[in-house]
C-alpha cells in the first residue's frame, strides 16, 4: 500500500497579501513526513549478538560431548580392567584353594604319622616295662622262631592281658605257692576288674575233682574283714556264692560251673587247688 503524504501550509513573507509573481521567486517547503511506522535498521553491533550466543551454545555442547565421550571411554576402560582384575582374583583364589586342600591333607597325612608313630612308641613301652618285670626274660616262651607273641606259650590273650589256667593233674597248691608259681613266670595270681573279665576267666576254668576245689584267684582278706586284691585295690564286685561250700577262709577261690555273678568262694589258704596267672601282654593290639 502507498504511504499518504501530508503536506504543510506554504507561508509567505509578504502577510497576507499574495506576492507577486516573479519567475525566480524559491518555493520553500516544509518537511515531508509519513504517517506510518519508522522502520529501524539493526546497527552492526545488534547483528552480532545472535550469532556469538549461538557459538557459545555450540562450544558447551562441543565440550559437553567431549567430556560424554570421555566418561563412557573411562567407564568402559575401568570395567574391563575390572573384569581382568576379577578374572585373576578367582584364578587366584582357586590356586590359593587348591593349594590350601593340599596343605590340609598334607597336615592330616602328617598327623596320621604322628598318631601311629606315637602308638608304636607307646607299644615299644608298654614291651619294655613287660620286658623290665622279669629278671632274665623268657625269650623262647615269647619268642618262638625268633617272632615274638603277646603272650607266653600256652597263655590265652583278652584285652592286652595274657592268662594261663593251670590245668595240670599235680601237683596242686596252696594259695601262696600258687602265687609264688605266676611271679616266677612275671605274673601274678589274676585280679578281676570287671564283669567282661569274670565271665572270661569262669568260661575257661574246668571242673574237677569235687564242687569243694576250684582256681586261686588274687583276692585275699585282711585282719579287718575287707578283701583286697594282690595289687591292693580295695574288691567292689563281690561275685560271692550264696552260701559257702567249705571251710571258710581268708583266700578266695572261683568255683567252676557256678553263675559268673555268684562263683567266688572263701577257702582256707592252705588248701591245694588250681590256679589262674595273670600278666600283661607283651605285645599291644594297636
């Protein structure tokens, strides 16, 4: 659309009057001006403004990216450096395992070793001190064909202990020499601990003769009425017959044929009977 011009009213010098008209007479005018908006024109500065920010924004993100990449690098760097280093740690720890399961049955086959070499130790002892009980050893009665045995020929072994039940037909003895007869052989007349032991020594002695007689055993009564045992232990078992078979004394006999629990008999010490020996074997069963 064309701009509407105004113009101003033309002023005269001479008043009111028109002038004459003169060929050269200047027309003076005002200034032409328009109704409508000023246009501005951006200067050189104002233009810059947009394109600096511009370039700022794209020089952060620049950096922002650089810096995004550089992160993701860095964590994909660390994690697989991470997982070489918990690769090795478990290759480690399984060695460090193995090894450890090695060492542990290596100690227990130690230990084992040790145990044995102490029992055998312990059993070279336990001969010894057998051994020591005698003042010349026995070597053919333990030793047949130069290989020993527990127990002296004819002896019977229970529970690392060597019995010998005198069988023989004659001669029988009193309760002393009967005694005397198992020290000679590095015994003694038998002394029973237990009900095992008692059914042991009652299942292998044999009757004879009369129900009177019977096997020495090392149980003996004192002048105060207790009975001890030939190792001096006070006797706690009491395997008493109900009533007494013969002359009652202060030496003990077992009766053959009698209920374990009820077999002991008190008898004169010098009336002649069979016996049973006691020592130690001399060899341990491991």
């Amino acid at each position: 659309m064309e701009e509407e011009l105004n113009y101003a009213s033309v002023v005269f010098k001479n008043g009111g009057k028109p002038p004459k008209e003169k060929a050269e007479d200047p027309t003076v005018y005002s200034t032409v001006k328009s109704k409508g908006p000023a246009s501005t024109v951006p200067t050189d500065g104002e233009a810059a403004a947009p394109s600096q920010r511009f370039s700022l924004w794209a020089v952060c993100l620049g950096i922002l990216c650089v810096l995004l990449v550089a992160s993701i690098s860095a964590i994909i760097y660390i994690s697989v450096v991470m997982d070489e280093d918990r690769e090795n740690f478990k290759t480690n720890l399984n060695n460090l395992t193995a090894e450890n399961q090695q060492l542990l049955m290596e100690r227990s086959i130690l230990e084992n070793k040790t145990e044995e070499l102490s029992r055998v130790r312990d059993d070279l002892n336990w001969t010894l001190n057998v051994i020591l009980k005698f003042n010349t050893f026995p070597v053919n009665e333990y030793c047949p064909e130069k290989k020993c045995q527990p127990c002296q020929k004819g002896w019977i072994l229970f529970q690392e202990k060597c019995y010998l039940f005198y069988y023989k037909k004659s001669p029988w003895m009193t309760w002393k020499k009967s005694r005397e007869y198992c020290q000679n052989t590095g015994a003694d007349l038998v002394v029973i601990d237990n009900l095992q032991e008692q059914e042991f020594i009652s299942n292998h002695t044999k009757y004879y003769y009369d129900k009177f007689h019977g096997y020495w055993m090392g149980l003996q009564q004192t002048a105060d009425k207790n009975w001890f045992w030939v190792d001096g232990r006070n006797d706690t078992l009491r395997y008493w017959m109900m009533e007494i078979l013969g002359d009652p004394g202060p030496c003990a006999l077992m009766i053959p044929k009698s209920q374990p629990t009820a077999s002991w008999d008190p008898a004169d010490c010098r009336m002649l009977n069979k016996f049973v020996c006691e020592s130690e074997a001399l060899i341990r069963s491991s």
